[in-house]
C-alpha cells in the first residue's frame, strides 16, 4: 500500500469516526490496566461483565490486594485464565505501591515489569491512559495490517514497527482504535464484510468477498 492510499485509508475511517474509543469500561487508568490483563484471550464484553462488579467492591491497588487472590478469583472466574490473571493482578498491585506509589506508571519498560504485562498491554494503556501514540498490535490489527498491505509484517512486533514508520502522525494518535474496531466488525478474520467496507477500494487483498456470498 503506497503512502496515498494509507493517507485515504485513515482519513476515511477518521471521517466515520473521529473520536473512537475502546470497548473496555474504565474510571482511571489503574482500572484499565486492570481490564486489559483481564482481556487477554478474552472478549471486552465478557471483561466488563467482570470489572462492574469488581470495581463496586475494589478498584485500587491497596483495595484489590486486600481482596488478594481467591478474592479477585471469584469477580473474574467467568474469564479464561481467571486463576493466572488473578495472581497477575494482585502481584501487579503489590509492584505497584512498593515502587510506584500505587501508580500506574506512564513508561514501557515499568509497565512491562508489571506481571501480566506485556508489550501489547502496555500499548494499549500508555495509548488511552496517558494519550501517547503508540500502536498496540492485536489479532485483529495484525491481520489487517497483513491482509490489506497497510504495514505487512511477520509477527506483532514487526507489523508495530511498521506501522509507526508508515502510519502518517496525525493519525497515529487513534490508528490503534480505528483498525481494532476495524477488524472487529468489518474485517473479520474467516470472512470479512468486504461489500461493506469503505476502504475496500484501497485494500490490496486478493480474495475480497462480494456481496451475497
């Protein structure tokens, strides 16, 4: 995709919405970091499920760990994973107060340091917590990265690398929430909505779907 049609791509989905926002609820940004190890291998809907009744009871670090694991365990078993993510939040917690202050801290490396954490988690809340323009690359946003010829890659790394090179600036802000969104409900992994998507005409992919098939 030359830097033309990658220019048309965001400002057509800029138009259609030019403030997205994630699906996951959340009142601060330790909440978020909450929800997003939640969501991992896990639907934003089955996560806020969750969180609504979890954060009613707790909804700090000191809070939380006072629960501690089997607590956080049983507000979050309908999830995949509960037990590992439960252990995940509650020593996050304890990282948290002993070195930053019960903070979330606004950096890659502290934020990655944080059990459960990976690179992709702290994208995504360095990108709504703290408004800094990092791409978070999920399923959905490696795939059409891949599938369009926007930013190909071998693996999520590659692809955030390329996206952050080829992605125009005044896009790079919101790029992670309008491409989530994107593959979420148009450009779906076993048959994407090809007749309904307005950027069909600049996608590069091969095996568009026409429409009544």
């Amino acid at each position: 995709m030359n830097p033309a049609k990658r220019q048309a791509l965001f400002e057509r989905l800029r138009a259609a919405n030019p403030e997205p926002r994630g699906e996951l609820e959340y009142s601060s940004p330790f909440e978020l970091l909450v929800a997003v190890i939640l969501s991992a291998q896990a639907t934003d809907r089955s996560v806020n499920l969750a969180t609504r009744e979890l954060y009613k009871k707790a909804n700090t670090p000191q809070a939380l760990l006072a629960l501690g694991v089997k607590g956080v365990e049983r507000f979050v078993k309908s999830i995949g994973l509960y037990r590992t993510k439960a252990k995940n939040i509650i020593a996050t917690c304890k990282l948290l107060l002993e070195q930053h202050g019960g903070e979330v801290p606004r950096d890659r490396e502290a934020l990655q340091e944080l059990p459960g954490v990976g690179r992709k988690t702290a994208n995504v809340v360095l990108n709504i917590a703290f408004g800094e323009p990092t791409i978070a690359v999920d399923t959905h946003i490696f795939r059409i990265s891949n599938r369009t010829g926007l930013a190909p890659g071998k693996d999520p790394l590659a692809v955030e690398q390329k996206l952050l090179k080829v992605v125009p600036a005044e896009f790079r802000q919101h790029a992670h929430h309008w491409l989530i969104l994107h593959g979420r409900y148009v450009c779906l992994a076993r048959k994407p909505r090809c007749p309904e998507c307005l950027v069909s005409d600049l996608c590069e992919f091969r095996g568009k779907t026409k429409a009544g098939t």
